[in-house]
C-alpha cells in the first residue's frame, strides 16, 4: 500500500466510519452522535479507564508479538509500517482516524445489533488476524479478541470515548514499536 493510499484510507475510516455509525445511531437508536458520546460516565474516567487499558493490553500485545512463535509475523508487520516511513505524528493521526472511527461504528453502531463477542470476533476478522491458513497470526487474533471483548464492556459500562481511547492508545503504541522494530535479516540478529 502506498503512503498516499494509508492516508485516504485513514480518513476514510474517520469521516466514512463515523458517518456510518451516526447515521445508525440516529436512525436506529434515535441518538445523535454527539448523545451517543455524552453516555457514560464524565469523561475525565473515560480518559484515564481508555488509556490505562489501551496501554495494558498494547504492552502484553507486543509481549506476545515478540515471542519466537511470532517472528515471521512480526518482521512481516514491521516491513509494512516501515516500508511507510511514518513519523510520530503521521502515527498519531492515522491512530486517531482508526479509534474514532471505528470505535463509532462498530461499538456505537454495529455493537448494539450483534452484540460484543460477535462485533468483536467480526472486527478482528476484519483485520485479518483471524487467518485459518496462519495459525501463529490466528493466535495473536484470538487475543485481540478478548481485548475487543474488554472495549466492548466499556462501551456499555463506562462509555464510548473509553473504548476510543483505548484503541488509539493501542494503535499508538504498536505502530511505534513496529515503525522501530529492527527486522533481523537472519534469525541470529534479531533484536527487540
């Protein structure tokens, strides 16, 4: 994918997802976008529960990307992001893009619907980390899982702004490790 291409996409993913998680929310559960993200508890809870979660959970994602299992996974993913020569902000921003937009859709929108354990197994699916033919990347999939799952419960427990920052502390976090992850070019070099 070319650096252009990531952008659009991006935000494509903030405007499009967002737009189609308001446009569900208003029609399907007569909320704005804007009520929808006032649910909850006060935001400063919101804040500190998202990043406290995001962090936790992006840690011990890196933890399990970095175990031996994982190598051919983790160069492969690490290739990609460098391959995009992406500065800390461009990081932040496309994290941004992915946690707002498709925290909207898929907990504000699609969640209600098909519930948390289905939207989340279908949203990590989506992303490709449920691969029947990898069973090393279907094994990080089943993790991000249960991280999903745990964003999920916030979305109803503590609120929707939680779940986004939780997933964009999350992105934050691996993409940078990812974007500095020196990929060995043998096995005997590798470094973490």
């Amino acid at each position: 994918m070319s650096r252009k291409a990531f952008f659009i996409l991006g935000l494509a993913t903030l405007f499009g997802f967002s737009l189609i998680g308001a446009i569900i929310l208003h029609y399907y559960m007569g909320l704005s976008l804007w009520e929808a993200l006032q649910i909850g508890q006060g935001w400063e809870l919101q804040l500190l529960v998202g990043f406290a979660y995001g962090m936790i959970t992006s840690i011990l994602a890196w933890e399990l990307i970095k175990m031996d299992f994982l190598t051919s996974t983790r160069n492969f993913f690490s290739e990609l992001i460098q391959e995009l020569k992406l500065n800390d902000i461009e990081i932040l921003f496309i994290s941004f893009c992915a946690g707002v937009g498709e925290e909207i859709l898929f907990r504000g929108g699609i969640q209600p619907f098909m519930g948390i354990w289905l939207t989340s197994v279908v949203f990590v699916a989506i992303h490709g980390y449920l691969n029947p033919k990898n069973w090393q990347l279907s094994i990080y999939g089943v993790y991000m899982c249960l991280v999903i799952v745990g964003i999920g419960y916030f979305c109803i427990q503590i609120g929707l702004i939680s779940c986004i920052v939780a997933h964009f502390t999350i992105d934050v976090y691996l993409l940078m490790r990812l974007n500095s992850y020196k990929v060995p070019t043998s096995s005997s070099e590798q470094t973490l």
